[in-house]
C-alpha cells in the first residue's frame, strides 16, 4: 500500500468530521460578529435554469423566516466540464424541477418563474458573478452561499435552515413552526408494505460515486419493505468514460455527501478513492456475485469499504476482505477478476440509462419514472406505490 492510499483515508475523514465543521462554523460567526457584519446569504441564480426558478420563488418565505440579507448575484450556467451531458442536464432539469414543485406543493409556474430576477447590486456584471462563483468554489445556479459552505436549490434548504436555527436567527422563534424547514427532507419507508406484483427499481450506480455510496442500502431496503426487485445497474464512472470532472465539481460533491450521510445516520467519509482499476475489479465481482445471490450484500460490503472504511480496493488484502464478508469466495473471485465479461454488461447498463434522458449516478427507474439522485428516493416510493 502507497503512502497516499494510507494517509488518504486518515486525512479524509479529518476534513469530513463534524467537528472540524462546528470548528469552521464558529470561527467564521466569531470574524463576522467582530466585523460587524449581519447575516448575509449570497444567491447565486441562473436565469434560465429551472431550479433557480424554484429558490428563487420561495427566498421571501425564507427571508420572512429569519434575521438575514440576501445578496442576488446573476450567474452563467456552468462550464462544459461540469455540465458534459448539456442537452440531458436541460431537458432533465425541466422535468425533475416540474416533478419537485408538484411534491412539495408550489405552484407548476415555479419551475419557469426565474427569468425576471435581478442582481442586488446593479452594477455587478455576469462575469464578475461567475468569478465570485469560481471564488467561493461552485459552478452551478440555484445555489446559496453561507459562511464557507454552499446549499443547493431547495433540496438543500434545510441544511441551510438547520445552520440558522442553530444561530437563533428565527423572527419568531416562538412559533413552534419556526423550528420546522419550508422542505424537510424526505422520510424513508420504515414498515412493509403489501403491493400486489410490485414493478421492478432499476438501480443505476458506479462504485467511485459517494452518492451512490449513501443510498444503495436504503434503495434495497425500499425493495425489501415492498417486496421489489432492485436491479443492479452498475456503471463505469463519468471520468473513467472519459468525461471531465472539475475540482470545485468534485470538492462539493464529497463535502455534501458527508452532510446527506449525517442527516440519514449513514457511516461515510473515510473513504479510499477508487477511481481506476480498483473501481474496474470491483465491478468485475458483481456477476460472480449476483450468480450466488449475494449482489446486493457485495455491493454494500464494497461501497461500505471504500467509501466509509478506507479500503484499497486496488489490493488483493482489502478487496479479499470485502469479498469474504460479503458472503463470497475468495478463490472464485480471483479468477472472476480475470473475465472482462463484465464490461459489456457496464456499457448496456450506460446506454439504458442515456436512453431515459439520464447521464449520472445514482439513478433510478420504476415504471415509466426515471429520476437522478439519491434525493429522489421519495420519487422512486411513490412510483412504488402509485396504483397500476
């Protein structure tokens, strides 16, 4: 094992503690009170994305809610590095934006509303906003900006209202209301549920997304309490398919992970990059593993490893041991390591997905729904549920 498969690990999980980020937290709340300075929430808002559209029409609740400025900077969309499936990412995001509106009740017209929005300094021009962006470390619109961290849409508004309560910021912190956020996070399915020839999830994922990481043991769970079959997708990831992923792209997405895994109790953040051949043998072990019954409990025991444990899958010790504990032979994963078969099935897996107007991982299709992202885990119950 390389020093840097070692330390990495170690370091990782420092960066990623919730210590180091109340530490963070208040160092930035004790420069702000010396200065003087109030509350100030930075809006980062692109004018034809969909998702500004949708912040955008509920900031007046959230500046109603709480002793805070809101500064409004006009950004462009994001570079093609971050947004390498542009045609997908529009057309998506029209879709996934109507769909969220509707599940949280605002109205169809929130989702097409954010055309008119105007920068609250009239003097700052778009490009002086995507340097300011760039600054801070994003790339995307529909995003908000407090103290050293980013929250996006309002998927990520009660993360963001969480910190503000924290602060005591609340205009009516009386209300007992005034504790709950404008869009609470979704609540997974806790009891079995009797549906009569449940549809089949089509779970879309790659061993080298975080995302995936902190949901895969929530969509077999879905399966389980339904009695739906969770097929294994499996994908090679975006960069290893030859398509840039930024740094600040990269950065935000590990860092909100973390924060997703915290609000679900999901172990993450020692994590062991698997980027490359340890991604390649791991996805080599699926069929082995699934001709045994045992896909999804190798799957969890890979992704717990890599991503929460700090395992090199790269080496034959720690892959040895996420293998045996998932239940599989060690001496029929050898030479399972050695059959490329598997990249076929990646590839058909790939090019399914990109037939549903979907690009990323973790993605999911039920029926005729097909969504992108761990957060859409209510969409894919709903889909369950939804009567035939």
């Amino acid at each position: 094992m390389s020093l840097k498969t070692w330390l990495t690990p170690i370091v990782m999980a420092h960066l990623l503690s919730p210590q180091r980020l109340e530490n963070k937290r208040a160092a930035f709340e004790k420069r702000r009170a010396a200065r003087g300075e109030p509350h100030v929430l930075h809006y980062f808002h692109q004018s034809d994305d969909p998702y500004s559209a949708l912040l955008s029409s509920v900031l007046p609740q959230l500046q109603a809610r709480y002793h805070i400025a809101i500064q409004t900077h006009l950004v462009s969309p994001p570079a093609d590095a971050a947004a390498p499936e542009r045609a997908k990412l529009v057309a998506y995001s029209q879709r996934d934006a109507a769909l969220l509106a509707a599940h949280h009740g605002l109205p169809a017209t929130a989702a097409h509303s954010g055309a008119d929005v105007q920068p609250s300094d009239p003097q700052e021009t778009r490009e002086q906003a995507d340097r300011l962006r760039q600054q801070w470390g994003h790339y995307l619109g529909a995003m908000l900006y407090y103290g050293g961290e980013w929250y996006w849409g309002i998927d990520r508004l009660h993360h963001l209202e969480a910190r503000l309560q924290a602060l005591g910021l609340q205009t009516d912190a009386a209300d007992p209301g005034a504790k709950r956020s404008l869009f609470p996070p979704s609540v997974d399915l806790h009891q079995a549920v009797a549906l009569r020839k449940p549809a089949p999830i089509d779970f879309f994922f790659s061993f080298r997304s975080p995302y995936s990481a902190i949901v895969a043991a929530r969509v077999f769970e879905l399966g389980r309490l339904t009695g739906a079959e969770v097929r294994l997708r499996f994908v090679l990831p975006m960069v290893m398919r030859g398509l840039p992923v930024p740094r600040e792209k990269r950065r935000y997405i590990v860092f909100d992970t973390a924060r997703e895994a915290r609000l679900r109790g999901i172990a993450f953040g020692r994590l062991n990059d698997p980027v490359g051949q340890p991604t390649e043998r791991g996805l080599s072990l699926i069929p082995l593993a699934q001709a045994q019954g045992r896909g999804q409990a190798y799957v969890l025991s890979f992704l717990q490893g890599v991503w929460s444990e700090g395992l090199d899958a790269g080496s034959d010790r720690d892959l040895a041991r996420i293998v045996e504990r998932a239940g599989l032979s060690w001496a029929q994963a050898q030479t399972a390591l050695t059959d490329p078969g598997w990249r076929l099935e990646a590839e058909a897996n790939r090019a399914e997905m990109f037939a549903l107007g979907l690009w990323g991982v973790p993605s999911f299709r039920v029926n005729d729904v097909a969504v992108w992202g761990q957060d859409r885990l209510w969409a894919v119950q709903d889909a369950l549920m939804a009567p035939s």
